[in-house]
C-alpha cells in the first residue's frame, strides 16, 4: 500500500502537506510498447510517472465502473499503480477521509518466487469518529497467478477493472476483476465509508530496496531494475444508468493530446525512492502512453 509520508507537489500547482502509502538495455523512450526492463546499478534516486483524471468521479447509489487496458512496469521494486483515491480532499482541503480503492502491482522480477503478484486494497476511515485526514482501516488480498487470474506478465495487454457502488448503505459493493475474469468482491461491511468522487490514478514507481526503511513491494535482495514503464492503451470510465451502462470518459491514447486531458504529478512519499517527473509521460507511435520509470527526469 503506498505510505505516504511527504507530498512535494502536484503539477496542477497545489502545495499538499505530509502524509503516509502503504504500502537501461535502457527502455528508450521510442516506439517500443514492451515493458521490457534492464537491470544496471540500482542506486537511486528513480524518476517515475503519475497522472490522474480532472475530474472526481463515484457518485452515491450509481454503480462506476473503471478499466484501464494496461501492460504493468516490470522489475524487482517497480510498483504499477491503478487506483480511484482522494488526495487532494484529504491533504489540501482537510475536507475529506481517506478513501482509495487499488491494484498494485509488484513482482515484476523474475527471481524467487513471491506471496503474491499483485494486491488489490481498498482503505475507508477506520471508524465514523475518526479523523478525517487519518489514513484508516487496510482492506488488502494478495493474488497469485493461476486458476481465476491471468498471468499478467505474459508480455500483453490485459484489461485491469473496478467495479464500484458507492453507497453509504450495506448496498455497497466493491469487485475487481481482470480481462473480465472476477478476483475479489465484497460487499457492505466498511465499504460504506468509502467517499464518492474519486480521482483516477495511473502510476509507477519504484520502492526503496530491502533493509532501506519503508521499503514495500520488493520480490528480494536481487538489483533493482534501471529501467521500465507502465503502457496503457486505453482508459474508461462508466456510469450505471438503469440497466445500461454509460461513458463517463474514454481515452484511446490515439493522440500525444489525450495527456493534456489528465494532471501530471511532481511529488514524493515515503516508501519511493525518487519522486514522480511530469515529463516522463510519454506518448508512443500507435495508441499508447507511456509512463516511464527510470534515472532520468524526462525523455533522452
């Protein structure tokens, strides 16, 4: 779970306050849509890449659904990051709890093997009393490839999906699923003190190494990857209405326009070894974008 323990700044200009995620070859940035990564000297610092929708998005009893047509970031420590949170609320207005709803994805190594590949999470206010800006109670399960989830570093794109009723009733219902295969669902209990109007996020960054404090996310003590990158290829957000579902947002990535359509992040937190570079948001030929992690601050 990402640890969050300092926020430097986000590129849309707000100024946030501390707080706490738990948690080259060189990858050119050209034309290539593989996640393929090179292991030289892990020493940091990493740059990685961030970016979020404009727009908040969850409203109370309509069930959202969010898909993101993803190749995750290779490499032991890199971490692929989709979730729905609301940072901004908690950390720049104090008007907000915390609600974050997530994959992350590790293990990209190919090493020793893992508890698990990736992780899926969703973090409500501990109790109704709490404080607001209080990062709360942990809901997180490990996947592992095999049976009902797909091997999701065969090298191909694989659709990464929420589906989410916001509700502050046992209605409430919470399910991931991937290439619309189900891996979790659950329902009522504390996903009732989830927020509505969450931003979408999309991210890669990378942990500190075993033995570093706040490390998160490492499959061992083998190098950390130089170089790698989260690919998506398409991104959608839908609304129920009825029976039938809605387009909220679409982005195909057909165009070096469609990053203009989301903020770019230029901050840090605790368990990163880096900080997030704007610039390493990377349109590619074709309909991709590619969200570089690597030495470098910017294509080059």
């Amino acid at each position: 779970m990402r640890r969050y323990s300092k926020i430097f700044a986000l590129s849309s200009s707000l100024t946030l306050p501390i707080f706490l995620f738990n948690c080259k070859k060189d990858v050119s940035k050209d034309s290539s849509s593989t996640t393929s990564a090179t292991q030289v000297s892990d020493a940091g610092p990493y740059y990685g890449a961030e970016m979020r929708t404009k727009n908040g998005y969850g409203t109370m009893d309509k069930a959202l659904r969010v898909t993101w047509r993803a190749k995750p970031a290779k490499g032991n420590c890199s971490i692929t990051l989709l979730s729905l949170f609301n940072a901004d609320r908690i950390f720049s207005t104090n008007q907000g709890a915390w609600s974050e709803i997530t994959f992350e994805i590790f293990n990209g190594a190919a090493t020793a093997p893992y508890k698990g590949d990736f992780q899926t999470q969703f973090i409500t206010r501990a109790s109704p009393n709490a404080p607001a800006t209080q990062r709360g109670k942990g809901h997180d399960k490990l996947h592992k490839r095999g049976g009902n989830v797909p091997n999701v570093w065969d090298g191909k794109f694989h659709d990464f999906q929420v589906e989410w009723m916001p509700s502050t009733s046992d209605n409430a219902y919470l399910a991931f699923f991937i290439d619309g295969k189900e891996i979790r669902r659950e329902k009522g209990g504390d996903l009732k003190f989830l927020e509505g109007n969450l931003d979408i996020y999309s991210a890669a960054w990378m942990s500190k190494k075993i033995g570093q404090p706040n490390s998160w996310g490492c499959v061992d003590n083998s190098p950390r990857i130089a170089s790698t990158a989260l690919i998506l290829d398409n991104f959608k957000v839908e609304q129920q209405n009825g029976k039938t579902w809605g387009v909220l947002e679409e982005r195909s990535f057909a165009n070096a326009a469609d990053i203009q359509a989301f903020d770019l992040s230029d901050w840090s937190f605790e368990s990163f070894d880096g900080k997030y570079c704007p610039a390493n948001v990377v349109h590619q030929a074709g309909s991709e974008i590619r969200l570089e992690l690597d030495k470098k601050c910017g294509p080059g």
